[in-house]
C-alpha cells in the first residue's frame, strides 16, 4: 500500500466522550497514537484504498454471512473496516476472566438442570440445587419451555455440555465492561476473526507492521483444538478423532463451518456422511473411506438434528444419542443448552456465579426483568417506552423492540401485547456501547462497537477466553444489527 500523506482522516471526526480512539478535543487516545500516526501518514485517500482492497481480500477468501428471511437466504460479503480496535493486555485479562467466569458457572447450571431425572440419587427432592436454594423458580428451569427432556442422555457422564462457548460484551462510556447475552448452543465467530486478521495481513501488511507485540488469534486454534478433545468420551484411547458437523450451504455460518475443518485438519461432513459402527460408534464417509469418529464439533442447530437423516435414513438425532450413549461419542455442544442462554436465563446470570463459584462477577450485567414475574412486570408495566424488551425466544436479538424508539401508535401495540402475555418476554434497560472510527462512504465517522468473545472448557477444570475476539460494528449510527455491520481486526498488545 502506498503513503499517501493527504487529507488527514481524523480532520473533522466527531468523536464523542465514549469513543475508544479519539477525545472529544480531536486528540488520539492512549493506544492508538501509534496506528493513528500510520493511519494519517496514510491519508484518506489511502485508507480507502486500503478499505478497498481489504474487501476484495475478503471476498476473495469468500467471507460472508447469511440470514434467512421469507423461505430465502441472504448472503452478503462480510464487510471489512481497516481501522483495528485495539484492546491493551490489561483490559484483555480482565474481559477474559469474566467470560471464563460465566462459561463455569453456565456449565454447572447445566450440569444441575440435566442431571438425570433433574436430581442425584437418593435425591428425595426432584428439582437441581439452585431450585432447592431458592435461588431461582422452578418453573424457570423444570418447567421452562427450552429445556429439553431427552438431552439428558446426550452427554456421557460428568461431561461439560457447553465446550465451546461465546459472550457478547460491550464498553459503555463509563469505561465498564458488561455482557450482553450469552452463547452456549453453536457460538459463531471465532472463524470471522481468524479470517479477518487473515485478509487484513494479505490486503495492508504495512498496517500490522506499524504496531508491536500485536497477539495472533491464529493462538486461538490449539487450544479450541484441546478443548473440544475434552469432549470425546472416556472410551476414547489416544488422540480423539474429530469432525465438524455441518447442515451444509443453507447454514448462516457455512463459512466458518469450512474455516474450522481446514483449520483443525478435520472432516467436515454432513449427516448423509454419517454411518453407524458396529461397536455403537459412528464413522464418516471421507473421500470413498470410512473414519470412526470420536467428537464431533456439532456447527449444527438442536432443532434440526431430528430433521436429517443418514444414509440408512435413520435419524440423525438418534444416530448421535445413541452412539453417546453407547460411550463412543462426544458432541460439542451437547443439545440443550438453550436453557442457559436464552433471554431469561441471562437475567439470573449473576446470582448462578454466586451460587456455583462462590465468587461476585466479574463482569456486569445489563439490568434484566423477566416479566413471567409478576413483581418484576408489575415494576416495569409503565416504563416500557424507556426499556429494550425481547422475546424469550428471541435468540440472537431476533424480535427486540427499543421502546425508546417507538412511536405513539408502535408503543401502545407494544404495551398490549406484553400486557397479553407478559411471561414470553423480557425488558432491558438501553445500553448505548463506545464507538470507534470507522470508513463510512470515504470518511471516518463514529460506528457503535460490540466484542464476541469464545472460550472453551480445558482439561481439568479449566476454561480459557480465546485470544480471538471479534470486534462487530454496527450498521449505523445506532447499534442496530450487528452482522450487516462487519467487523474490525481486533488487536490485544501482549
């Protein structure tokens, strides 16, 4: 990339008080002086060709990302802003312990809600422990309606069902860090920062030249790698041997699907690829050969494992189920675990660390109201024009109304509907997330940012934050869909 030197892009930017990289004064903030000097010696000029070519990088890589909408898939290339956000050492080992923190505390819920028959032997008491405790309803795990009965059975003994899994957590402009949601079924977005570092490297190397110490998420692959070895059943002897399980193109995420089995050097198959051993086992047709396989990294959603169907048309969820329970297989993430991450499970979030750990968290949470209780309904019933309310179900955000936002007409469709039945949602007070520069139309302006963070279970009781995090942007000036925004490269300083 050549040094263009005109039209410095921080000329005019309109920070706010809550932007990462400038003050409102116009100055660069401590940390971004070094790429911010690179970056103006660059010129406008060149940072939109850098933008430009960092794109054609992308596409070329064949980053992209779906959605569904009206029986139709949307796929759009993944876009790509060459302005990195920069997290110092520090301030990533405080956001990885409190993600490590919630993924413990996650796995031991679910541990406690699927322990078979919801209870221990001998148990006279059929609810799990945090029921018993008091600590939360029993209709909020017993009897919610995302806990699924025949999971029990799909995870081998004292196996954490949650290998793998995702935080979505934001800056606000008090410099606090809290989660947003929680991912714990098919967490996404590890293959988007390996890739974006990927395709930033190849389209500006003389970017990444300008920083030091700069922490490669490629770091991240071994030890997804061990920790999805932790999964493969006791049976197992020697080095588990895996595969990523995919539905194939009509997944949102079938980019990343076929990252992860390049990277990990393993088999992406599908469910027609999947045989049935004699030994109780499953093995995958590879290349004209069958490969017994002992973990299978399941990039696949729980609702649709009894919708395809192996080669002997059997189920693929029975296919799975009972070869986990014959001892032979591993799935991570075991099915299920929408119990814990769903939008009324994150209100409880805290109160699980305290009980499970026995530790204070040390991430924040965003003020949660579930409104099946009623002193909780009751305490917001007139505040739904200042609150963020979604549905139970509304996985990912799908269906959240910003009562700010609404009209006169919209509000009052709103309140009489939750008023119809409040226990499908859950209200929220707003958070408004730190902003970064970002190229929009040749110009850097203000983008809302969120960071999606994984982490995966170890041997022993550990669990290790990947050091990949991925930086979203949002799609306009307010934090909107985060997706259609992209991403920015994610730079921790070692």
């Amino acid at each position: 990339m050549s040094r263009s030197g005109d039209a410095d892009p921080f000329a005019g930017y309109p920070a706010a008080p809550a932007d990462e990289a400038v003050s409102p004064d116009g100055r660069l903030r401590d940390g971004y002086a070094g790429i911010g000097s690179f970056l103006q010696r660059l010129g406008t000029p060149g940072l939109t060709a850098a933008a430009t070519a960092l794109a054609a990088e992308g596409a070329a890589r064949g980053i992209a990302v779906a959605t569904w909408s009206d029986g139709r898939q949307d796929v759009r290339p993944f876009p790509l802003d060459p302005v990195p956000r920069i997290l110092p050492a520090a301030e990533w080992a405080r956001i990885a312990a409190g993600v490590e923190q919630r993924h413990r505390a996650l796995n031991a819920f679910l541990a406690d809600a699927y322990r078979a028959a919801g209870r221990r032997r001998g148990d006279v008491d059929r609810d799990p422990q945090v029921v018993r405790a008091g600590v939360l309803p029993q209709w909020a795990v017993a009897h919610s309606p995302v806990r699924d009965p025949g999971a029990v059975g799909q995870a081998w003994p004292g196996q954490r069902r949650a290998t793998v899994a995702g935080a979505d957590v934001q800056r606000t402009a008090s410099g606090e860090w809290v989660v947003t949601a929680d991912h714990l079924r098919v967490p996404a977005g590890l293959g988007y920062a390996l890739a974006g570092r990927d395709a930033l490297r190849g389209a500006v190397p003389e970017l990444l030249a300008a920083a030091t110490g700069v922490v490669d998420p490629s770091d991240a692959l071994p030890l997804l790698r061990a920790g999805l070895a932790t999964a493969a059943p006791p049976a197992c002897t020697g080095t588990p041997r895996l595969a990523v399980l995919t539905a194939g193109e009509s997944d949102n995420a079938w980019f990343e699907h076929r990252l992860f089995a390049d990277a990990l050097g393993a088999p992406l198959v599908r469910a027609g690829d999947l045989w049935p051993r004699t030994d109780g086992g499953v093995e995958a047709a590879v290349d004209g050969e069958r490969l017994p396989i002992d973990v299978l990294y399941r990039r696949f959603d729980d609702g649709l494992l009894a919708a395809f169907r192996t080669p002997i048309g059997q189920s693929l969820d029975v296919l799975l189920t009972e070869a986990v329970r014959a001892g032979r297989l591993g799935l991570a993430n075991v099915p299920g675990n929408e119990l814990a991450d769903d939008a009324a499970s994150y209100a409880w979030v805290p109160q699980m660390i305290r009980f499970y750990l026995g530790e204070e968290p040390l991430l924040g949470s965003v003020p949660t109201w579930v409104l099946a209780h009623e002193d909780q309904w009751a305490a917001v019933r007139d505040r739904l024009h200042e609150l963020v309310i979604t549905p139970v179900a509304g996985y990912g955000g799908r269906g959240t109304i910003v009562g700010p936002a609404c009209s006169a007409a919209e509000l009052a469709f709103l309140q009489a509907e939750v008023s119809a039945a409040p226990y499908r949602f859950v209200a929220r007070e707003p958070v408004t997330p730190t902003t970064l520069p970002t190229l929009v139309d040749g110009a850097l302006r203000p983008r809302h940012v969120d960071l999606r963070v994984l982490s995966v279970v170890g041997p022993g009781e550990g669990t290790t934050a990947l050091p990949a995090p991925l930086t979203r942007v949002a799609d306009g000036p307010e934090p909107a869909t985060w997706w259609w925004g992209g991403a920015k490269d994610t730079w921790i300083l070692g």
